[in-house]
C-alpha cells in the first residue's frame, strides 16, 4: 500500500503500533480540512510495528499531546518536499487542554472556562495529575 | 501573591518560623493585640464548618484586626451561579486576606490564581487543609519536642482523610519518622500517597486492622473520623463509621507519654471518657491552631505589605 509523499506539511513517525487514532483524535485532526493519512501496523525496522499520520498542510500541532500520548514518536516537518526539521518528542512538564479531570469533587467540574491542566507527577510511570485536586489523568 | 494552598506550600524553615512566632504569641499574646489593627480577614465558608472559621476569627481578632465573614454558599453570591475566580477577585477589594473553605477540589488554588491578596486554603474537599496540619504540626512539637524520631500511628479513614493526607506529606520531611497505618481494608491510604511519599522516601511504615497490636510502639495516635460526606453510598459510611473506638481500656498497653490527636470533630471514635487522660491532646490541638493561623495571617501579611 502506497501513501502519496507531501509538499509541505507534517508526519507524525514511529507512533507506537495502536497509538495512531488516540493520537488523531486528541490532536483534533479529524477537524482539519487538510487532508489527513492514518498508517497504521506499518513495518519498522526498529519498532517491528509503528503507527504514522501524514498531514498534508501547513499547520502547528500542540506537541505536548503528542509528547503526553506517545513521547517516543517524532514529527518531521516538510516544506517544498524537503525535510526542513526532525524533533523527538519528550513527555510535557505541563498539559493545558489536553485530557479533562474526572473527578466529580474537582473544582473544574463546575468552575466557568476553568483550563483543564495537569502536570508530570511521574514520569517513570507516565502519571499525570490534576493541578487543582491531584487526581490521576487517563485520556 | 503569595497563598498557601498546601502545607508543602511551606518550607521546613518557614514551619519552624510559624512555630517560634505560634510559641511567642502564646508566651507573649499582648505583644500582639495590636499586630493586624486596621487590617480585615474575610472568611468565605462555602461548605459547613463551625470550628475551622471561628479559629480563623477567632485568631484575628486577637491580632486586633477584623473580620468579614460569608457563611454558608446558600446566603452568598455563590447561590446565584457566581465562580470561585469572580468571588476571589471581588473579595480582594474589600479585605486584606482570605480563608476560603469549599466542597470542591482545587477550590482554594482557583481563588489564589485570581486574588490579589493572600488566600489561605481552609479546606477544599477531600483536598487539603494545610492549617489543621500546622495546628497538628505545633502539638506534636509541644508534646514531643520536636519532630525527628517519632512512631506516628493513623488510625480510621485513611483513604478520605485529608488531614492524614497532609499530615505524613509533612512529616515526611523530617528524619527517623516511623507510619503505622492504622485502617479497614475499605479505607486504606490511597496507593498513590504510598508511592509518592512513603516510599520515595525510604520512610519505615506498616500496614494494620488491629490497632491493639500496635499500640505499645506508638509515640502519636492520630484519629480519625468516618465522613459522612466524602461516600457516595450511605450503606458504606455506616458499615465503616464504627470501625474503630478508643477507650480507656485500649490505652493500658499504650506508653506512658503517647499524645492521642484528632482533628476534632469526633462521632464516637474516641469515648468521652479517654478525654480525662493526660494523653488526650486533642483539644489542645484546637488551641494550638489558633495560634498557628495567627502566626500565618501575620506572615502572610507581611509578605504582601500589607503589614
């Protein structure tokens, strides 16, 4: 199976194989009126099975999704068909708007546009919490 | 502007600081019957509280300053749909300092994020309440000496309780602390708590549902209370509000210079007749955090110039 290569645009590499939709769905590109590919199971050398999106526009990500779904994966930026810039993904100190606090007792339950922002408790074990009740997030 | 929220909003030096200042006022109180004059406190209690809010009063007015009270979210703006951010802003015109208690998580931490002047977290939720720490903080220093080298043992709910929860997170910045964890299966302290505090720092602890087995080890009993508010489930709260009662009885194996705390306020954890015992320290513990929200509203203040 073949993907057309991009102009300008972004792909999202070594995506942990499954990882793909959680990350297209976070990330809002279903949004987009772009067009957008979702490979997944591809072969990898290194990964044996990896994930990728291709995006075909010229658009910033909030790499702190990424770095928060997958910190393993890494975004190549292409402008005129040339790769222009290759970043590794590290885990965010900090996620603002990504994944929303489910605890009822939260003061963001009922708090008017209060933003939903957790912050990198452990990082061995990949834990957020919740910066107003502490409260562990799962996306 | 600086709020506290949490009690590891405070260093260790600052702790020290708060008790030297807690232990002057009790030494010295006319030195500070003028210290606040001018100066208003507004207490905003949106969750039922009689203690926590008189003890902030309370504490004020010994400074000479006054107070601004909002008691009870049904008589406030807050009935009418206004957020903790706008109540916070609005405050901050008429006072020099907040205590806010709330029902909801984080509460406290929105209402610092929009004031203008000091917040101080009296309570939000199951949160935290980093006073009733400090007033815990200042009895076991007056009972023990010093923090270093203490058996602490916690017994009831540990899973809900916020003040155990803030308690061992500042305890466990001194050395040679020993936790006896002291609770029915239903209410054992949260995993997390464990793992962040307990065991990051190598602190020696144990596990129980028999709090008899333990008691000749301990230095400090802290009780709690099973709150009715913080279940879901009415079955649950009355299969595991009786879990654990402490009589005189059950302290005959204790030691001799053990401190029993508790928070206040009891049910029936601790019977009446234990409060004749020397080792009772309980309202002590009331006394003692008038005195450290003296001393945190005075450091607060000067901190923000306004003393």
């Amino acid at each position: 199976m073949t993907v057309d290569s991009i102009k300008t645009g972004v792909v999202i590499d070594h995506i942990t194989a499954g990882k793909g939709m959680e990350l297209y769905e976070l990330l809002g590109l279903g949004d987009l009126d772009v067009t957008v590919a979702i490979m997944k199971n591809v072969s990898s050398n290194k990964m044996g099975r990896k994930d990728i999106i291709k995006i075909d526009g010229d658009i910033r990500l909030n790499l702190n999704v990424i770095g928060y779904v997958d910190p393993g994966a890494t975004v190549n930026i292409i402008k005129d068909g040339e790769l222009i810039e290759k970043k590794s993904i590290d885990m965010p100190l900090i996620l603002s708007d990504v994944i929303k606090c489910r605890n009822p007792r939260c003061i963001t339950t009922t708090e008017q546009e209060l933003r939903h922002v957790f912050k990198l408790s452990d990082r061995e074990n990949r834990v957020y919490r919740c910066i107003y009740c502490e409260t562990k997030g799962d996306a | 502007m600086r709020s506290v929220i949490d009690i590891l909003d405070l260093s260790v030096e600052e702790i020290e600081a708060l008790i030297a200042c807690a232990q002057d006022i009790i030494e010295r109180p006319v030195a500070y019957a003028d210290a606040c004059r001018g100066r208003k406190l507004a207490t905003l209690f949106f969750e039922p509280s009689t203690r926590t809010r008189l003890s902030f009063e309370a504490a004020m007015y010994e400074l000479g300053g006054n107070v601004l009270s909002v008691a009870g979210a049904g008589t406030s703006s807050a009935a009418k749909g206004e957020s903790v951010a706008d109540t916070a802003k609005v405050i901050s015109c008429y006072a020099d300092i907040i205590a806010m208690r709330h029902p909801k998580e984080g509460a406290a931490m929105v209402a610092a994020m929009n004031s203008s002047i000091p917040v101080i977290n009296a309570g939000d939720g199951g949160h935290c309440h980093p006073t009733q720490t400090m007033a815990d903080l200042l009895t076991i220093y007056r009972e023990k000496g010093g923090f270093d080298n203490l058996t602490v043992g916690f017994c009831g709910d540990l899973k809900f309780g916020r003040t155990v929860h803030s308690l061992i997170n500042a305890l466990s910045r001194y050395t040679g602390i020993n936790l006896v964890l002291i609770s029915p299966e239903e209410l054992k302290l949260p995993s997390y708590i464990k793992r962040d505090v307990i065991k990051k720092k190598n602190i020696p602890y144990r596990q129980t549902t028999d709090l008899q087995e333990v008691m000749p080890e301990l230095d400090i009993l802290y009780m709690t209370r099973v709150q009715r508010e913080r279940f879901f489930n009415e079955e649950d709260y009355l299969r595991l509000k009786d879990s654990y009662v402490l009589t005189p009885e059950k302290l005959r194996t204790a030691k001799p210079d053990l401190a029993v705390m508790h928070p206040l306020p009891r049910v029936n954890e601790i019977s009446v007749a234990v409060d004749k015992d020397p080792r009772a320290c309980y309202f002590k513990q009331v006394l003692n955090g008038k005195y450290m929200r003296m001393a945190l509203i005075l450091m607060l203040l000067k901190e923000a110039g306004r003393l």
